[in-house]
C-alpha cells in the first residue's frame, strides 16, 4: 500500500489508509456512481421524466360513488339510473367540474378530501380522467397498475434508482403490476430510515457482512476534516467522499438523506403536518417521503397503497372515511407537486367495486362489474388539455360496458394509463416498443388517450 503523505504514524492515519485501500479495491466503481448521478442532479432537472404516483386502494372502493361515469357519449351521457352507485347526478347542483371529469359535489369525500389538502392554485391545475372496466373484487389478480412500465420507461431517480412502495408486492401496492419484473420492483418503505438505508447500503456494500459494514462506518467517522482535504481532488479520494457520504447516512450528517427526508423540508413538512419530531415509520411521514422524493426525481415513481376499501358493511360512513383519506392523500400530491413546481400524473385503482342499497348511500356488497380506473394529470405551467374525459362506457345497468375495449380487460385498462402518461410526456410514439408489441393498433391506442 503507498501512502500519499508517509508512513502512517498515529492511530488514525492507520484508519484513515485501510479506509483509502478499502475504498480503492472494493467501493469505489459503484460509489462514484453515485456520486455522478447526484453531480447531474440539476442538468437532469431540465429534461427529468413526468413524476408517476398510483394510488392503491385496496378492497374495492366506490369510485363510481364519488366520479362520474356515463354511456357511450361521455361521463355526462346519463344512464338511467344511478340508484345502486350512491348518489343523483340529475339533482340541482350534483356536479362539480373543475377537474374536467365530473364528481358529485355533494356527497363525494374523495372530492371532499382534495379540497380539503390542496391549495386552490393547485387545484386549478389538475385534470382527471377515467377508464371504465370490471375489476375482480379482493385480489391482486388485478393487473392494473402501471408503476413498472413507467420504470422501464424512465431513467432511474437521481438518488435511489427504484420505484418505491408500501407494500412488499412487485407493485408496490396491493394490485398487480403490468409487465412485472423483479429489477423494477418498487423499494418498500416501512419508515423514512428506509429511504436513507437504500443510499447508504448501494453496490458493493450490500456484499458486505453487518459486523464489517459497523468497522467501516465507525472507522469513517473518526477521519478529520483535515486528513479528507488532504487526500485533494484524486480518484480515490472521489470515492472515499462517496463513502463517507453514504456511511453517514447512518451517523447522522449525510445531505442526501437530508434530501430524502420531508420532516427537513420547510416547504414540505406542514403539508403532510410533520415536525422533526415525527417518527419516521409514522404514516404521514412515510406517505410524505414516497411522494416528496417522486415527485423531486430522487427516486423512481411512488406508490401510495391504502386499505380499508373494502366497506361493503351495510352504513354509509366508513365508506366516507375511507374515500376522505384517499382525497388527502391525492390533495397531498397535488399540493407537493404545485410547491416544487414539478408536473404529476397519477393513477387511482382499486381491487373490485361496490354498490349501494337501493336509492342510498348505503354499501352493502362487492360489486367488480362497478369498478373503474382513475387518471390524474398536474400541470403547474397550465391546466393540461382532455381530448377525452372517459375511456370505454357504463351501460343503463349500472356497470362497466364489457363489450368495448378495455372493458373487461384489465390489463388493456393499466395500458391505457400508460398511453396517457406517455402522451402528456411527448413520447406516445415509444409506445409500441415499450408495451406488450401488438396490445393496441393504431386506431385503438388513439381511442384511449385523453390528454395531448
């Protein structure tokens, strides 16, 4: 081994060479690799890939109950019922459109829910959008959901590559993912700490035994500033900055974990209504860190699963619960999006459906013929343009149309989505070579896409 100043001669000019050698024969290609995804951070800013969230309800909420769906012409081209989906489009001022797709002014808690979380500049931002299908109730047999080939389509995050997601499923949620791949696996947070682990164990530190990982991160820690200026602007002392950097993740002075963590985002923190108290496995923490870091481009796309859907018990108030917790949590998005100045699309799904005892607001069974798929799009330059506002149709039954395209294909239904995120991103002609070849024709892939 050559030392750049002598012989090491005190204790830690011992730790600070084995450090340097450590560095030099087993760190160093995988750790100046993110060095180098962070030092493009803000030339990546200009042509970074549209933020992707999904919002994963899982049990089969209402969302009939709280979006508008209609025939052939449009949400607005009226069944002749809506007894068994909860509400009357037809009553004086049933209908609130500022999102483009109609929701039920009245009795909608998810449209309840976003007024209540996002800022009415954010608000006028955002244009949503539907996709009407069957969906089989309480399963994740339900491959709906876009988050991987959004991955596959997009350059990795800035920080950490993956995806990330609550759940320990490929998805990331409790639906199925289209096209699932294990290396497109969202990472899954039970805690911020987790976000932080992901930078700080990269690479080659994952071959690393515990007990070696802990020498190496004490040994970091006692380095002075003055030896680490000393090793100047040399290759390895490149690499030994990165390893210190993700070591220290875990020592507590590391500015990307600061970066990753949205209780030390001033503009951040109080959306979510966190302090630097708030513990990192607490739910609006954990929501806020997925969402915060997706939006930003650190990681990957997000994925916000959330349970209780399945509300099919006979009253209408834990529907409403649930449905108001889902409308924060979308407002939440929207608002973090609107103060970072960043675009967002998002998808909602959920597992199945529900209906209502007649003429009531009442849930009382599963219903999968009444499920569909939600499209989100945030602009903050503009509110985005719909060329369409409903993609395939209910019938006067009060169910999905089985007979149209993506009606009772739910993998056509998550493709969709994909469609739509490709073509607000100025890339639907990849569409072919990113999708399953030969899923759309032409005509048909111009029939799904509602923003341009």
């Amino acid at each position: 081994m050559s030392f750049l100043h002598g012989k090491p001669q005190t204790r830690r000019d011992f730790l600070a060479a084995s450090a340097k050698g450590f560095v030099s024969c087993a760190l160093a290609p995988s750790l100046v690799s993110v060095m180098i995804r962070a030092s493009r951070c803000e030339a990546a800013d200009a042509v970074a890939p549209i933020p992707f969230l999904v919002f994963d309800l899982a049990g089969g909420a209402a969302l009939p109950g709280n979006f508008l769906v209609g025939n052939k012409g449009g949400p607005k081209d009226l069944l002749k019922s809506y007894d068994t989906l909860g509400w009357n489009p037809r009553a004086s001022g049933a209908l609130d459109e500022q999102f483009g797709l109609p929701m039920s002014a009245k009795a909608s808690k998810i449209l309840a829910g976003i007024t209540a979380s996002a800022s009415a500049g954010a608000r006028a931002g955002l244009r949503i959008s539907s996709i009407c299908h069957f969906g089989q109730d309480d399963t994740s047999a339900n491959v709906l959901s876009a988050v991987t080939l959004v991955s596959r389509a997009n350059a990795p995050g800035k920080i950490i590559p993956s995806a990330t997601g609550i759940e320990p499923t490929p998805s990331g949620g409790n639906s199925g993912a289209i096209q699932s791949e294990g290396k497109y696996n969202p990472l899954t947070v039970g805690a911020l700490e987790d976000l932080v682990g992901a930078l700080s164990l990269t690479g080659e530190l994952n071959k690393l035994t515990p007990s070696t990982t802990n020498v190496f991160k004490r040994m970091l820690s006692r380095l002075s500033e003055s030896q680490l200026s000393a090793l100047g602007d040399a290759p390895i002392a490149t690499a030994y900055r990165a390893t210190q950097s993700e070591f220290s993740s875990k020592l507590g002075n590391s500015e990307f974990a600061k970066l990753l963590d949205p209780r030390k985002n001033a503009d951040i923190a109080p959306i979510f209504g966190l302090n630097e108290r708030t513990a990192g496995n607490a739910e609006m923490a954990i929501r806020a860190g997925i969402m915060m870091n997706a939006i930003q481009g650190n990681t990957g796309a997000g994925v916000i699963s959330l349970g209780g859907y399945d509300y099919h018990v006979g009253n209408q108030t834990e529907g409403d619960t649930a449905d108001q917790r889902a409308g924060v949590a979308i407002g939440q998005a929207i608002e973090t999006a609107f103060r970072l100045k960043k675009p967002l699309f998002f998808q909602i799904i959920t597992d199945g459906g529900i209906s209502a005892t007649t003429g009531t607001r009442n849930w009382d069974a599963d219903s999968g013929i009444r499920s569909m798929t939600i499209m989100g799009y945030f602009d903050p330059s503009a509110a985005p343009k719909q060329h369409r506002i409903q993609v395939g149709n209910y019938v006067d039954g009060q169910g999905a149309d089985l007979t149209t395209l993506v009606g009772q294909d739910r993998l056509k239904a998550g493709y969709a989505v994909f469609a739509n995120y490709l073509a607000v991103s100025g890339r639907l002609g990849e569409f072919d070579s990113l999708a399953t070849r030969g899923i759309f024709s032409t005509s048909e892939l111009d029939s799904v896409v509602c923003y341009g």
